[in-house]
C-alpha cells in the first residue's frame, strides 16, 4: 500500500504517522516541515485543550458535528499521550490549554516528526505537489520535478493564514480538480479594522470588558486596541463568528458589564459632584482608562472643556450608555497575512466523517485546516488538525 500524505504540517506528519504498516511519502513544498508549527501559541505551541468533548465542540466555530467521530477516536488525552511517547513532555495551564513543558513549539514538530518516521515515513522537503490525476484505482501524484504512483492520498496542506509558512491555498485548485467543493476562505481570529480612529489608545487592553454584535452572543474578556481598530481575545472570537459577515456592521463594547446603568449613573453622578468644577475631560479617569478618556468624550460629543456641574441629566445618561454600549463600526480585517486560522475550505459534506475518506473520490483522503471546520483559541485547532490526521491516516492505511 503505498501513501502519499500532502503537506508537512502538524495533520500530515499525524496522518502520516497513523498510517500503521504504510510506509507514506510526505510531499512538503517549503524547506521544512511544520513552519506553522513554530509559530503556533506565540511559539509554545497550545497543542491541545483537555476538554471533555462536549466542552470541546462548544469551541468548534464551523461544522462541529463533522469533528464528533474524528475526535471520539482521538481525543485531547491521546494527543498528550502521543506527544509524551515521542518524547515531548507536556503541560496543562490555564483554561485546560496544553503546551510542552519546555515552552518549545519545536518540541511538538520533533515528536510529530518522530511518530511519522516511527511508522516508516519519508519527507520530501522542496516538493510542491501541482497535480493529482486518478487513475486504474490509485493516482498519479505530479509534482515539480517528476511524477509517481499511489493507492492513497492525503490531503493535509491547510488554510491560507499566514501564507509564509507554506499555506497559501494552492492546493485548493487540486482539490476542485478532483471534484471537491470548497466553501470560499475567508480569515478567521484575526484582527478587526474599525471605521473609528482609536490609535490615539493603541496598545491599551481593555480587561473584562463585553462585546456585543447582532446575532452572535455577548462576549466577555479583554479586548486589545490597534493602530486600526481592536484585537485581543474577545475581537478574535467575534471575528470567528462574524468571519462571513459582510463589512460594514455594527459592535458594541460595554466597558463596564458589572455595573448596571443605574449604578453607573449614581457613579457619576457622585464623581462629578465631588469636584463640580473639572472639565469633563478631567472627569472620567477614575472609571476609564485615560488612553481612551479623549475617545469617549468624543463619541459623548458634549465638549472636552465642558464644567462637569454644567452636565445636564440627560447629557449624563447619554455617558451612561455610551459606556454601556460604546458603537463601533468594524470595516474589515487584517487579512491572511496575519489570520490565527482560515474559515471555509474543503466541503464537509463531501467527506465522511469517520474516516475523512472523500464520498467522491475512492481512496483520497482529507485532514486539517484544509477542511471547512475552524474553532476559537484555545488549542481547538491544532488539536483538529492532530484528530482529522489521526483518522485519515489510520483509515487510509487500512480501507
Ligand atoms: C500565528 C498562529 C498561531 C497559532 N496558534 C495556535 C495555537 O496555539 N493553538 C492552536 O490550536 N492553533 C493555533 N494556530 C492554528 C493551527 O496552527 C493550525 O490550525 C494547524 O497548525 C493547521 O495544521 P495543518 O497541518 O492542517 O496545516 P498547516 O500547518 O498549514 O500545514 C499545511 C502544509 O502543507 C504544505 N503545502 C500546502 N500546499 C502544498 C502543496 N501543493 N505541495 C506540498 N506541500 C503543500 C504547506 O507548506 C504546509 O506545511 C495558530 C495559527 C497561527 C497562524
């Protein structure tokens, strides 16, 4: 049986490594394996999250019933206990994120590796694979510089975030070649532009503060302010969520959640009469961050100089929502180039999910971010990558 795995990321060296008795040859078109790998979890690599898998799906943002196979055969568990095997000790921090101890993310490409060759495999570095032609049962793999003869293939080459680590979508012109639809990519975690000029505050994080946007349930937690608009935690969800909304729509950040409006109001009502001669500029540093004071009293439109005692009620109550429901007005995103992960890609409903065998073609297989599933932070998506592998790989070898 002879397996030709397509793409050296953390699903193909998995595949590739789960492919027992094969013997696969990893085609990689960069001059390394696993480049995204290494900048994966700000170079520690969040491999996994040690969920269970209800919990798990809950963070799965495109087509989780699609992964619920995948991932009863390989769960967060097993990727700790592969990684241990091949000699990557491991840790759980905060939020059940699973790293290797050493905060190396070459720690986990060395122990993917290491289970890939395990199992026999080779990798061809240097090898951009442009054609895939079934024929007589198997396939024709056509690469630069020759062509070669397989039973199985495994289509492991990714999204198109950060295309400088090797995924930058080509691939996808191969899968249509095969008959496979792939849902368009669009990026997702990635940062969101606004039409509102907050630089003056860029770098600001804004802590426990909720986001909020038609259709997509509040979101709390710190949220960063860029040079053009807003990042951090709570915007790269909003993003997964909102990934195929069309620009421009609507957010609102509600900078104080625990407060309610009345008591905001008695709050201000109390700070504006302890020194009722401040200008409102002055007014508001016991309750915001001074970076974004000049950014509100703005958006509150009542004049900076203003006298905080010349504030009527209802100009107060108009602060109140503002800081309840502070608008703004996302136009875009900052693109592949600096994506987390793609939303869209391979059709699911082509797959079977059990095995990630194609419905359309015998014998070609799927793993990884290539797949139309994406999730939010928190090693969900590295870890699908480990279980579509897994599953692929394991099938490939023995369907
Ligand atoms: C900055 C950043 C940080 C991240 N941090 C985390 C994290 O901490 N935790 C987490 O869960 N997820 C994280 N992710 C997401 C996660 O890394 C990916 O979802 C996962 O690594 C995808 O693995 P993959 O094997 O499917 O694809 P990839 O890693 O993209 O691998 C695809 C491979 O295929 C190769 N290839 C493509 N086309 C061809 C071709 N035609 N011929 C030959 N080779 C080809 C590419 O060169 C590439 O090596 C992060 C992503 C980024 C960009």
């Amino acid at each position: 049986m002879k397996i030709a795995v397509i793409g050296g990321g953390a699903a193909g060296l998995t595949a590739a490594g789960s492919a027992i008795g094969a013997k696969p040859i990893i085609f990689e078109h960069t001059d390394k394996i696993g480049k995204k790998i290494y900048i994966t979890g700000k170079g520690r690599c969040n491999f996994t999250n040690v969920c269970d898998s209800q919990t798990f799906l809950q963070n799965v943002v495109t087509n989780a019933p699609f992964l619920r196979s995948a991932l009863a055969g390989f769960s967060p568990d097993d990727a700790v206990a592969l990684l241990n095997a091949n000699g990557c000790k491991t840790k759980v921090e905060r939020g059940r994120r699973a790293f290797p101890q050493s905060d190396k993310a070459s720690d986990v490409t060395k122990a993917l590796q290491r289970y890939a060759e395990n199992n026999g495999a080779e990798i061809r570095l240097h090898c951009d694979v442009k054609n895939i032609v079934p024929d007589n049962g198997g396939f024709t793999v056509e690469f630069v510089g020759g062509a070669e003869s397989f039973d199985r293939v495994i289509m492991c080459t990714g999204g198109m975030s950060y295309p400088v680590t090797g995924s930058d979508g080509s691939a996808f012109e191969l899968m249509r070649k095969l008959g496979h639809a792939i849902v368009a990519p669009v990026p997702s975690l990635v940062e969101l532009y606004t039409e509102e000029d907050l630089s003056a505050a860029e770098g600001l994080t804004l802590k426990n503060v909720t986001l909020r946007a038609d259709g997509v349930k509040p979101i709390f937690g710190d949220m960063m302010i860029t040079a053009d608009g807003i990042s951090g935690p709570i915007a790269l969800t909003l993003s997964a969520y909102a990934a195929r909304r069309e620009y421009p729509y609507n957010v609102f950040v509600d900078l104080k959640p625990a407060v309610a409006v009345e008591e905001l109001d008695d709050r201000l009502l109390r700070e504006f009469g302890q020194a009722p001669n401040k200008q409102v500029k002055n007014a508001l540093d016991a309750l915001l961050p001074k970076a974004l004071v000049p950014f509100v009293i703005d958006k509150w439109g009542v004049g900076p100089s203003r006298q905080v005692n010349s504030v009527t009620k209802k100009e107060r109550r108009a602060l109140v929502e503002l800081l309840k429901a502070m608008p703004l007005t996302v136009v875009g995103n900052a693109g592949f180039d600096r994506a987390v992960v793609t939303n869209g890609g391979v059709d699911v409903k082509q797959i079977d999910p059990k095995t990630m065998g194609s419905r359309l073609v015998r014998g070609l297989y799927f793993a990884g971010e290539a797949l139309d599933v994406d999730a939010l932070t928190g090693g969900y998506n590295f870890h699908i990558a480990l279980a579509t592998g897994h599953a692929a790989g394991m099938f490939a070898a023995k369907e």
